[in-house]
C-alpha cells in the first residue's frame, strides 16, 4: 500500500502564529509521532504532523486538504499523494506567485502549468520526499522513517 497523505513543504522554519495563518485556523499540540503514524490513512482529519528545524517546516495533513497560498511571501510547495488512486497534486508558490502546478490522475496529465520541481517522468512520490529534504536540509528521503513529528490538533 503506498502514501495518501496531503502536506506543505516551506523553505523556512515558521513558528505557530504563522502555520495558524498558514492554515487559517488555530492549533493545540498533542503528541509526537513517528512517520508512520504522521502519514497514516487513519489519522483523524483534525491532525496536523510538523517536522521543522532551522532550515525549513514539512506539515503533514489528511488527504484532501488544500490551502490558498496566493498570500504568502515564503517559498513554499504543496502537495497531495494518492497512491491509491494514482492521483498526484502539486503546487509551488514563491512571493505568492504560482511558479508550478502540476496534476496527474491515472495515467493522465490533468494539468501542468509552470516548469521546474516536478515532470511527468519522476516517481511523484518519491520525489516529494527529495523535496522534503532540499527544504529541510536534512536528507529526508534517506531516513524519513527516523524522525519525529509534532502532532497538533485543529481548533
């Protein structure tokens, strides 16, 4: 079975009161939570996973979960992975400006709008995981599963 997660990727460390405007709603830590967990099709629609150091912030949300990032002056990447459905979703977003978006739905390009982060050619998966660790500067395609993240709960 493979990932179905939605996320941000933002290349800057963004303390609460700016992922709270990020996602437009207040939010309470909880717990810790390893990889797993963080990308878990179980986890409830509420949760919020980050992993954050000096470098850059990685949010993990339910699948589904999409933000407006037209306001915001960060370079900052969403995306969703359905492997299930083999539906793959990409944004990035620079000074508010769209630099990149690109969808792909079973089989098909549903859009590609922009150049740059991603092709049709890339395992999309995988990718987003190398992405993560460009942002973060930390290697995080080679030891995701090592890391700890800090669930939070919506409001």
């Amino acid at each position: 079975m493979g990932f179905n997660v939605a996320g941000l990727i933002i290349r800057k460390k963004i303390d609460q009161s700016g992922i709270e405007t990020l996602l437009d709603n207040k939010i309470s830590f909880t717990e810790e939570v390893d990889f797993e967990e963080a990308t878990s099709m179980e986890k409830e629609d509420s949760a919020i996973d980050i992993l954050q150091n000096e470098s850059g912030t990685l949010l993990l949300t339910t699948l589904g979960s999409m933000f407006d990032l037209s306001d915001t002056s960060d370079d900052i990447i969403q995306f969703m992975l359905s492997e299930i459905s083999d539906t793959y979703y990409f944004e990035h977003y620079n000074n508010g400006q769209l630099i990149r978006k690109f969808i792909y739905s079973q089989g098909e390009i549903a859009e590609d709008t922009g150049e740059g982060i991603v092709s049709e050619d890339d395992d999309l998966a995988d990718k987003v995981w190398e992405l993560a660790g460009s942002y973060l500067q930390n290697d995080f395609a080679e030891n995701m599963f090592d890391h700890r993240f800090k669930r939070y709960e919506l409001a």
